[in-house]
C-alpha cells in the first residue's frame, strides 16, 4: 500500500490542474480535507467536488469539466471509462486490477476496518511530503465517522499506523475510556440515555431513569451551575459508572464479552480544545456528518482546514438541527413500523426522513435494541430526483454469520436498474422508485444464501 501510495504521489506530481471528488459523509469529508492541504502545499491549482454517489450524471459532469487529473477520495473504486485519474477508496468494488487505485481490498485487507477513505488519501498526502504526517488527525477522525474502530472496540491494521503518526507528531492522543458517545460535550445524563454500544437496559432512552440512576449513586448532575459531563467527572466516579453499568449488562444475561464494549479506545485530537465537539474523534466526525447531510459539506471542509470563526459556528448550528432531525427521523419510523421478512426487516420513510439521514436512523433503530438484531434492517427514503434511497445496517454477529450487506444491495440494486455497494455491515443503494418490492426479494434471497451457507 505504500508503494501504491508513493506511485499516485507522483502521478499527483506531474499535474498542476486537480479536481477532488468525495463523498458527503464524515470520511468523504476529512479526504477531501487531506487531499486539499496536501495540494495547497505542493502550490497546485484544485477544485473540490462532493457527490452522494458516482452515476451517470455526475460523471458526464467530471468528462464535460474535462479536468487534468480527477482525484476521486472515499469512493471511485468502482469508476470505469476513459480518465485520466487516480482512486485513494477503501469499499468493496468490482472492476479489474487498476494500478492508480489504492484500497485496502486490493492488498486483502478489509476495507471496514484496515482503513478508511481518508486514510487511504492520508497515504498519498504522507507521499507527496513527510511534513503532511500532521493530517492523520483528519484520518482517524475520518475512520472513526466510518465506524472502523467498531468491531474491536479500537482502531487496527493502517489505521494504528496512522494513529501512530499523529501521536509521534503530537496532534493525536490514545487513550482507554467510555466508548459512549458525548463524552466532551454531553450532560452525564445524556450519555446515558443516547448509550447503544453497548446499550443499557433500563437507562439507555430514559432520562428520568439515567437521572435516577446518577443519583442513587451519588454523581452530582451539576457544578457551578452547568451540566457536569464525562470528562468533568473524577476517575472514582467514571469508575462507579462503568462498574454499575458492567453489572446491568451481566445481571440482564449479556455476557463479559458484550459488557467489555463499554470501555475501548478514545481518540483525541491534540491541539483542539478539550470540551469541544473537535476534541474527539468521534463527535468531530459528527460534526462533519451533519454539515454534508444537510447538503453544506464545504462548511464541515472550512472547520477541516482551520476555519474556528464563522465555518464552526455553521457546523454546531447545523449539527443541532442534525440532531433534532434525527429525532424526528427516528419517531417517524417507529411510528410508520417496521416490517419484518424472514430474513430482513425494513421501513419505508417515503419523504418522511432525510435521504441522507435514513442509514443513521437504521443504525441507530438496530442498535437499540427496539428490533430484532438477528437480521438485518433496511430503510428506504425518497431523494429530491425522485428515486429511493436504500440504506442497509446489520450486526458484527451477523457479519461473523456470513452477512455481507455489500455484495447483498449490489446485486440487488443491479436487478431492477440501479446501483448499490459498500460495506459487510452498512451497504447503500439508489434504486427506481416502484422497485422496491423486487429490490427486496433479491436482497433477501442473497442474505438468506450467506447467512444459511455458514450453517451448511
């Protein structure tokens, strides 16, 4: 991967006119970031591009624009025709060997875990110049949007490597602590009640009770008048927390290993300021995540590349409204149903959630506990072209069962006229509206294949 990434490096070297392309998510985001410093550096003329996905449409744009050399980061794998391009990706694709493409699958890795679309472009940028090493921060910001630290509770494989080159440059910190999100800015209360991984029988969703809970074991809720949150707490309190918590799970029959999730790994950007969405890894890519969901990924760029003044301000404004949509989005599912098939679950939010916002409110719905966690769950929205938007998630369980949610959309989407990809445990589609029913039994019949294949 090096070699691969020294190879691009130097084909990025020979053009002076470079067009970005990225995706709209907190990993397209923080490449396209890394990308962009790394060619304002080497003094390169560039532009920027964010896409939801590469279709017809968008590549007659790219061909139309007729740029020098097209730089496609956290998507592109899958890219065919005539163009003079290079490809820094980390999702599954299915066209021939090409060597201006840099992904994990390329050297057998796996592209959900080993690295992201940021870290693959971080590789490149580490190319062009060692002085580039101080944007790994973006790269595992980048991984952690993309959930890589997910399956072992801590980042592995390149993205440690790269961890490794923030923590010697002194812009990144590791560190073991809750893996529940907020820990910088939440209320302790809201931790709790927003706690999914692992969830929390009896708090997690209830306010009153995760209050209750903070108070029988004596946490004061405030101090000088402002909500305590996770690292204004003492390590004695932090302890009394995860070891109250650790006994729920074991006492409602959820085993070590699925208590041990409550501690993990942190990732904590250096020279941001502590109690701040962009001190942590993960709330920073939250943070992106709702600039380019609401369709302003520029802004969540500005925040990316410096801008703390009116760029940051936006992001937190958007970020409320991320918020208050997700809300909305989730209550609106539940209330519209969710579906169960025999090997697959889903719900249809026709323009009742966000297209961009669906696969998030599937993730969270899963992880919950609300549904059935032994198959996967779809949700479909509406996009402003007309056409549906299919966002898949399952478990890791699932996944160790031979779930590949991937290869499932893909060919289901290939059936009715669409298209679809991604990862093992979070895939997405475009699909023809009307198409969803077909869409479906060729999914499931997929599904039903890998997840019977492991029992035979």
């Amino acid at each position: 991967m090096i070699e691969r990434a020294k190879h691009l490096a130097s084909i990025i070297s020979k053009h002076d006119e470079i067009l970005v392309v990225t995706h709209i998510d907190a990993d397209g985001v923080t490449a396209g970031a890394i990308a962009s410093a790394a060619l304002d550096r080497l003094g390169k003329e560039y532009s920027i591009k964010f896409v939801k996905q590469i279709d017809d449409d968008v590549l007659k744009e790219i061909l139309d624009a007729n740029p020098e050399l097209v730089w496609f980061t956290d998507l592109g794998s899958n890219v065919e025709g005539k163009m003079n391009r290079i490809v820094t990706d980390h999702h599954r694709f299915n066209i021939k060997f090409y060597d201006f493409i840099l992904n994990p699958h390329l050297f057998g890795l796996d592209g959900s875990i080993d690295t992201s679309g940021a870290g693959t472009t971080y590789l490149v940028a580490r190319a062009l110049d060692k002085k580039n090493v101080d944007l790994s921060a973006l790269a595992i910001v980048g991984a952690c949007g993309d959930l890589q630290d997910y399956r072992y509770c801590k980042l592995v494989g390149t993205n440690r490597q790269i961890l490794k080159d923030g923590v010697r440059v002194g812009v990144l910190e590791c560190k073991i602590d809750t893996r529940y999100f907020g820990r910088e800015t939440r209320p302790i209360f809201k931790l709790l009640q927003y706690a999914t991984d692992p969830l929390i029988p009896g708090l997690t969703g209830n306010e009153d009770a995760c209050i209750a809970f903070l108070v029988e074991h004596e946490i004061r809720l405030r101090e000088n008048d402002l909500w305590r949150r996770w690292i204004d707490l003492r390590e004695e309190e932090k302890r009394k927390i995860l070891s109250e918590i650790v006994k729920i799970l074991i006492r409602k029959g959820f085993g070590s290993a699925f208590a041990r999730r409550v501690i993990g790994e942190v990732y904590l950007l250096s020279k941001e300021e502590e109690g701040t969405e962009l001190h942590d890894a993960k709330e920073f890519a939250t943070l992106l995540n709702a600039t380019a969901r609401y369709g302003e990924p520029e802004i969540g760029l500005k925040v990316c590349l410096g801008d703390r003044e009116e760029a940051l301000k936006r992001a937190r404004s958007m970020l409320r409204k991320h918020r208050q949509s997700l809300l909305e989005g989730l209550q609106f599912a539940r209330e519209e149903g969710i579906i169960k098939r025999d090997f697959l679950q889903y719900f249809h939010a026709g323009e009742g959630i966000r297209d961009t916002i669906v696969g998030i409110v599937a993730g969270i719905l899963l992880n919950s506990g609300e549904v059935d966690q032994d198959i996967p769950l779809i949700g479909f929205a509406l996009t402003e072209d007309r056409k549906v938007k299919v966002s898949a998630r399952g478990t890791r369980r699932l996944v160790e069962k031979g779930l590949n949610l991937s290869v499932a959309l893909s060919k289901g989407a290939k059936a009715v006229g669409g298209v679809g990809g991604g990862h093992d445990i979070a895939a997405g589609a475009t699909i023809p509206i009307g198409k969803e029913e077909e869409f479906l039994e060729v999914v499931e019949k997929e599904i039903k294949n890998q997840l019977l294949r492991e029992v035979l």
